[in-house]
C-alpha cells in the first residue's frame, strides 16, 4: 500500500496511483503551452506509463497540444492531470494532483526562456 502514490483531481473523478520507488522528483516546466494551460509554470514527476494506473477515467479527456504530446484533463472540474509524450516511456504528472505529501522537490528547470516576467524560477 505506502509503496504506491496516489493522486486525483480537483472533483475526484479522475484518480491514479504509481510506484513511488525510482521516482526522481519533479520537472518544472516553464513553456508557453503549460503558461496557457495551468496558468503559471507545471512542476510534473515522470513516471513509467506502464505502471501509472487510472484507476476512474470517465471523465478524463485527452487534448493534443502538439504533434509530440497530449494533455489529460478532467471534464468535469478541469484538472490537468498528465501530460503524455508520446515519444517516451514516461508519462507527466502534474505535482498538485499527488496526494501530498510526495517527498518529492523541484530537481529541474526547462523552457526557462519562455518564463513569465512575473516570478522567479524556482530554486532546483
Ligand atoms: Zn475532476
Ligand atoms: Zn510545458
């Protein structure tokens, strides 16, 4: 059981759970798509797709923000819950959807460049 995180979104009609073991922390990433998306920068945690489970999907939507990956969001409450590339093992989780607390920290920074002029990159 504690061998698993768990998380959900906002309404708690989409839910997941991974393995917490091998997992590296969290990516915060500062492109314009994720700006647009979340409304600020998106800290996600890469898990191994195969072992992340979707446990209640019925509301979970995917949206193709580009040719190389799709958003998973919920319908209902709209909580972006994954971002999915496509070229990769690894799915993105969206850090405020895990059920705190994850033990986890912000270990990288990527698309700095395109931050908002509003805040500073956080400390990795
Ligand atoms: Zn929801
Ligand atoms: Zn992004």
């Amino acid at each position: 059981m504690s061998d698993m995180m768990k998380g959900q979104c906002f309404c708690g009609n989409v839910r997941f759970s991974f393995p917490k073991k091998n997992m590296q922390g969290a990516v915060a990433c500062h492109c314009r798509d994720c700006q647009q998306m979340h409304g600020n920068y998106n800290a996600m945690a890469a898990v191994d797709r195969d072992a992340l489970v979707i446990e209640s999907s019925e509301t979970l939507r995917w949206f193709d923000s580009s040719e190389k990956a799709r958003r998973g969001f919920c319908s209902h409450c709209g909580g972006r819950l994954f971002k999915d590339n496509l070229c990769s093992p690894k799915m993105m989780v969206s850090m405020g959807t895990i059920d705190p607390p994850t033990g986890l920290r912000i270990v990288r920074n990527i698309w700095t460049e395109s931050k908002g002029d509003w805040y500073e990159i956080p400390p990795a």
